[in-house]
C-alpha cells in the first residue's frame, strides 16, 4: 500500500462523506475534503504515526470562473519524516465564506491565508489577522481573479523601444 492510499482511506474511514474524490496527477495525490471538515482532516493528517504530515507548505486558490464552485483552496502538506508530499483541497462556493483557518493546526498558516486572501480574495473564517500583505492598504479588488480587469502595457523590446518611451510618461523637472 503506498502512502498516498494509506492518506486516503485513514481520512475516508474518519471522515467518511467528507471525502469528496481523490485525484492522481503526474504521480501526485489530491484529496478533496469537505469545507467543514478540513480541519479535522489535517489534523488526522499531522497527528497520526504512520503519517506525520508535520509541514503546511503552502496554501493557495484557484479561480475556476465561469465554472462553478468558482474557487478551490489547496493545502500543500509535507511529512518530512517520510519525505513524502500529498495536496488536500476545498472547493468555496463564496470566497466570503471560504475554508476555517488553519492557524490552530499549523501557526504559519496565518501568514499563507492572508496572502490568498490578498491576491484571490477567500476568506479564512476565524482568522482576524487578514490584511494586505503584498499589495497597498488601499488596493481595490484581488488581482489573481480572473475577473480582475487587466491593465495592458506593452512589453519593451530591442525593436520596440521607442515606440514604448513615447507613449510612457517621464517625470519632468
């Protein structure tokens, strides 16, 4: 029995239903958990012996627009122990109402919420440290969304580069 399939039935006979599906991709495992259970779910996951995803090494959003749920968070785990990776992911309906924190399972957790919540705009229900930690306080909207509007500036070449500096504004004196 790999890893990966000891991952999942532990979290399936725990968990049962929250299980949503499993998925392999390039020899990586991804477990979708229910939104209300994915605390439960990595702390199974960091907690038990023969497992010991003891790393949160990242967290980060994906934004599915148009297809719905539009949102899905992932949590990268890392047993370092048995140097083994596995990715547990929550879909999110409504970015307001995304995923629990994790800062009670893994403290850096807050850190990595604040910066989805940031760049895609997905709440972490119980975390009250979300602020801007990459872009400016007063910064409007969640620049990683697909329905962000894009700002467009030409990209600046050997061939091109007059074209470019005429249409850019120069500080003057």
């Amino acid at each position: 029995m790999t890893r990966d399939d000891m991952a999942t039935d532990k979290l399936r006979a725990a968990l049962g239903e929250a299980v949503e599906d499993v998925g392999d991709f390039r020899g990586e495992r991804t477990i979708y958990i229910r939104r209300d259970k994915i605390v439960d779910a990595c702390r199974l996951l960091r907690d038990d012996p023969e497992l010991r995803y003891n790393l949160l090494s990242d967290i980060v959003a994906d934004d599915y627009l148009p297809d719905y749920p539009r949102f899905a968070v992932s949590y990268h785990l890392l047993s370092m122990h048995h140097k083994h990776r596995l990715r547990l992911r929550v879909r999110v309906e409504d970015p307001d109402e995304g995923p629990p924190t994790m800062a009670d399972v893994w403290p850096i957790a807050t850190w990595l919420e604040m910066e989805v919540w940031d760049l895609m705009g997905v709440r972490f229900a119980g975390n009250g440290s979300l602020r801007r930690l990459f872009l400016p306080e007063d910064w409007q909207g969640h620049p990683l969304r697909k329905d962000y509007p894009l700002g467009y500036e030409e990209v600046q070449f050997s061939f091109n580069w007059e074209e470019i500096n005429a249409k850019k504004p120069f500080a003057k004196e």
